[in-house]
C-alpha cells in the first residue's frame, strides 16, 4: 500500500502560514523603510541612545548620582577629567547625563504607549457603535484638544504625588484626543467596507469585528502615531521635570536643567550644565520624529512623506 506524499503547502497548518505571513510583512516593510535615508539616520541614532541608557550601570555605575561621594568641585568647567564638567555638587555632568537617559527614554515611552492605547480604544469603539456613545465620547475628545495638554499634565501632576508613574499618567491620560480623532476616522473608513457587513451578517459579535477586522486594518496608523508620540512624550516628562514636578530622587534629562536652573547657571554663564541635557532632549525628539515620519511613509505610501 503505497501513500502519496502531501504538498508542503497542504501540511502546514493555520499558525505555520501566520508566522510566514507576518515573517514576509516584517521583510518587506524593513525592504521599504531603509529606503529612506532620514528614517535610517533617525534609527540609528535611537540605537546608539538606546545602547548608551542599557549600559549606563556599567558604564557609569548607579553611584554617580551621589551627593556625598561627588568627585569633583562644584560647578567646574569641562576639563580631561570632567568632558561635561560638573554640577552644583561637583558630580560628573557626563555620567548624571548618561544616567538620565535611562528615565527619559523609559517614561517617554510608557507614557505614548499610554497615551495610544487610550486614545485607539476610544477611537475603535467611537467608529464602531456610533450613536450617542460616539457623540459622548467625540465631546469629550474635544474637550480635551481645545485644553492646553502641558496645562491639564502639570495640573495632574500637581495634585498627585511626586514619582515617575504620575508624569507617565499625567501626560498619558492628556496626550490621546489627537490618536483617538485619527484612529475613529480610520475606523469609519474600515466599517464601510463590504467584508464588514458580510461579518456581521455571519454572527460576527461586536468584539470579533473590532479585534479580527478593524484593529488589523487601523494597527498600522497606531504604531505610526506611537512613533511620533514618543519624541512628544520625552519633551513632555522633560518640562515637567523642568518645572519641578518630577520625581525628585531620580536622573533624568529635564530634572538636570530643573537643577541648573536653581544653581543659576542661566545668569552665571555655566553653559556645560544647561547645553549637554538639552542638546540629548532635542536630539533624542529628533530621531523619533524622523523614525516615526518613515514609518507613516512606509505604511502609508499615500501620504507621500519626502525621503
């Protein structure tokens, strides 16, 4: 008895053709964002920052932000010793920057996946019910545009107490209304198709047509809007930090000028302790912003994004 051999095709099975699906998506959308020049320079740049906060424990170990063991005198210029110079404390600017950046980068992140999350469930419900549910919640959405986002952050973190989860969730919950408009409208566009109306006369629930079908469809807007979101966040947690209402036990980029301000390095001329965390915040917005573009670019080719 003889069997006959089965196509390879025919063996694989539903999760096998899954991971082969995502596995060419992931190929061709790396073929098509190296192609932009900004967006590879972008990335390039979040990778030597990102090396830079990883290894920080290594490279400058966790006791540079110590007071009492600081190894230089205050305030001295940049110098072999010192290439940033040092604070008011006499700490090594280069070491207090590079520690930083492991709480810049950190609550930049955590704060727009905050914000996307919140403002793509808002957005995918509004579009899918409609009605007076999607009345309300686009009210509300408006509410929250026409108020200064610094504003309702700094009022949030005013009223709770100082640490790192209230300036993620200050500037969270105040920086989604611009993802929720943009992911509801997404949203319309996705529900007028016809393969949703086939979906729901198949018994398609509301949760299946908002996770198997619109979510898939308007996922794309979302990491692109993450993306950009992150470069708003960083300059965020650096103004609140700047203002005073960060966590005060810990480094990061806004946190030094917050201190240098104090120190009054603006009116003494002690440019090494104001230039160096403010070119990283400006840099780091920079990359994200060019990453983000590329990405919108790739995944969206209609928009037609400049290389």
């Amino acid at each position: 008895m003889t069997t006959e051999a089965t196509p390879p095709a025919a063996q694989a099975g539903p999760r096998s053709l899954a991971r082969q699906r995502r596995r060419r998506s992931v190929v061709r959308f790396w073929t098509r964002y190296r192609t932009h020049r900004a967006g590879l320079v972008g990335l390039a740049a979040l990778a030597l920052f990102a090396l830079v906060a990883l290894t920080a424990p290594l490279t400058v170990g966790s006791d540079v932000s110590s007071v009492t063991d600081a190894p230089g005198r205050p305030l001295e210029s940049p110098s072999g010793q010192f290439p940033l110079g040092t604070d008011q404390f006499g700490r090594n600017l280069l070491g207090l920057v590079v520690w930083g950046s492991r709480v810049s980068l950190l609550v930049g992140l955590l704060a727009a996946v905050l914000s996307v999350a919140i403002g793509a469930v808002v957005g995918i419900t509004a579009g899918h019910f409609r009605g007076p549910y999607a009345t309300v919640m686009m009210r509300i959405t408006d509410w929250f545009l026409v108020m200064p986002t610094l504003v309702l952050a700094i009022a949030l973190a005013t009223v709770m107490s100082r640490s790192l989860g209230t300036v993620v969730l200050a500037i969270g919950v105040t920086a989604w209304p611009t993802t929720a408009r943009l992911v509801r409208a997404q949203t319309l566009a996705v529900e007028s198709r016809p393969y949703i109306e086939r979906a729901k006369a198949l018994g398609g629930g509301h949760w299946h047509v908002m996770t198997r079908h619109v979510l898939p469809n308007v996922m794309p807007l979302i990491l692109a809007q993450t993306t950009l979101m992150i470069s708003s966040s960083v300059l965020a947690e650096a103004t609140l930090a700047f203002l005073g209402l960060g966590d005060p036990t810990v480094i990061s980029w806004g946190g030094l000028l917050q201190d240098a301000r104090e120190a009054g390095a603006v009116s003494a001329g002690d440019w090494w302790y104001l230039v160096p965390p403010g070119i990283a915040i400006a840099l780091v917005a920079v990359a994200f912003t060019l990453c983000g573009r590329a990405v919108e670019s790739v995944l969206n080719p209609r928009l037609g994004v400049a290389r």
